[in-house]
C-alpha cells in the first residue's frame, strides 16, 4: 500500500514541475517582449515623436507676423505724433516713416500726422492702450498671419544649402584637375548666392515676427470725415471750407501770374509807342498832291 501512494506522489510532483516550467518561460519571454520594444510599446514613443514634430506641439515655436493701424483724433497731431515716437521708442521700438501734411479744417488748414512704427510684437497691447491717452480713438485693427511653415521651410532650405556649399569647398581642396577646380567654384558660387538669398529672407521674416508694424494716423478735431458731412450745419462748414480753400488758392494763383502781367503790358505798350511812331514818320515824309 505504501509503493501506491508513493506512485501518487512522485506523479504529483512531476505535474507540479511540469507547469512551472512551461509558466515560467512564457513570462520571461513576455516580459521580454516588453522590455525589448514589441509591438505593443513601440507605438507610444512614435506617436511621441510625430506629436513632437507636429506644428502645434509645445515645443515648436510659432512664427506669428502682426500689423496694426489706429485712427485717433487729437487736438495738435504734430505735437501727438512726438508723443508716439517717445511712446515707440520707450517700449523698444523704432519709427521708420511720419509724414505731416495740411488739410481742410474747422479753423482753415489744420495739420494731420501719418506715422509707421516697428513695435516689439509682446509691446503691441500695451501701446494701443496707451494710444487712448493721447485723443478720441476713431479706429483700431488688428491681423496676425501664422508664418511658422514658411519659416520651416527656410530653415531647412538653408541647412541644406549650407551643407552643400561645405560638401563643394571639400570637393576643390581634392579637385584633380583644372576644369573640375573651375566647374565647381562655379557650382559653389551659385549656391552661394542662393544660400545669402535665403538668410536674407529669413532675416526679413525673424524682423517682422519680432517686431510688429503699426500704422497710426492722426487728425485734428472737426476734420472732413471720408464719407462726406452728415446734415446741414457739417455741410455747410464744410462748404464754407472749401470756398476760402479755393479763393485762398485763387489768390496765390493770381500772386503768381501777376508779375507776368505787368510785363506783358510793359512790353505791349513798348510795341504800341514804337508802331505809333512808325506811323507818325511815314505821314510825314509823304509829300503832298500838287494843287490844280
């Protein structure tokens, strides 16, 4: 009875063996799997990588070109278009154009402002709400263009020509001959040239990015709108502007011609006393008929 149950035993003890051993070797392999990238964890670090490429993930910097204008109305526009380039020039930026020029006004000839200003693009908010202080804000807009894919595009454009023109200076150091030393300083002078093209125009775009053109145009109180007078009294000091505009012109108009009147008539005269005179010496010389 005791060789039976020591049978069981050992029987026991083989199948208890038997499925450890085909356990242990499906787990190693599957956490080996794991630990080796298989299918089920590569998909996790490529879909990192693609978010990290794409154009909205956090770590790609957007390229953003902002313009602005701004119409106000002031009670002295030269004197306000100051204040805005101190105002420019304090928030780190520059004016690049202010013109000054007369117009029709309720006083006669008033003087109205235009200026174009670079502003830092993180500046820009803040000096349009500054602008409020100096007058009646009439208009303000604003647009931003997303510029990043053509800066991008740039980018790698001019890594890779700069990559050729190091491969083309490489290829003259071990040129073998005359013609290959002349064919590729041709080639690499041409990459050049295309290579300055490009930083040039991405210099021009990192500009616009970094600082923001704003358009400010200012005008004196009462001025002419652009749609015309609303009502009767805007139109008739709008009439009443205009008619001394138009004889104030007549009479620098006839400040001009008037000298060359005078001498008109100066020399006309002197033509007339001489043909008169003329006439006068003919009758004279002519003799007489003889009497009957």
């Amino acid at each position: 009875m005791d060789l039976p149950r020591v049978a069981r035993l050992a029987l026991a003890a083989l199948a208890v063996t038997l499925l450890v051993g085909c356990s242990g070797p499906d787990g190693e392999s599957s956490s080996a799997d794991g630990a080796a990238g298989g299918g089920t964890t590569l998909p996790e670090p490529a879909a990192g990588e693609d978010s990290g490429g794409a154009p909205g993930a956090p770590d790609t910097e957007r390229q953003v070109v902002t313009t602005a204008s701004a119409s106000l109305a002031v009670d002295d526009p030269a004197g306000a278009a100051q204040r805005v380039s101190e105002l420019v020039e304090s928030a780190g930026g520059r004016v690049d154009e202010r013109t000054e020029q007369a117009v029709p006004g309720e006083d006669g000839t008033e003087a109205v402002a235009d200026l174009v200003v670079r502003v830092p693009s993180d500046e820009l908010t803040g000096v349009l709400s500054e602008l409020e202080q100096l007058g009646d804000v009439d208009t303000v807009s604003v647009s931003r263009s997303d510029v990043t894919s053509t800066a991008v595009d740039l980018d790698a454009r001019i890594t890779a020509l700069q990559t050729s023109v190091g491969r083309l200076l490489a290829l003259m150091d071990r040129a073998a001959s005359t013609a290959a030393l002349l064919e590729a300083e041709q080639v690499l002078s041409e990459r050049q040239q295309q290579l300055e093209s490009l930083q040039s125009q991405r210099a021009l775009l990192a500009d616009q990015v970094e600082l923001s053109t704003l358009r400010v145009h200012l005008e004196p109180h009462g001025v002419t709108p652009v749609g015309g007078p609303d009502g009767f009294v805007e139109g008739l000091g709008t009439g009443w502007r205009a008619l001394t505009t138009t004889l104030g012109a007549v009479v620098v108009a006839l400040g001009v011609v008037l000298p060359w009147l005078a001498l008109g008539g100066l020399v006309t005269a002197a033509v007339l006393v001489t043909v008169r005179l003329a006439r006068r010496r003919t009758a004279v010389e002519v003799p007489a008929p003889p009497q009957a």
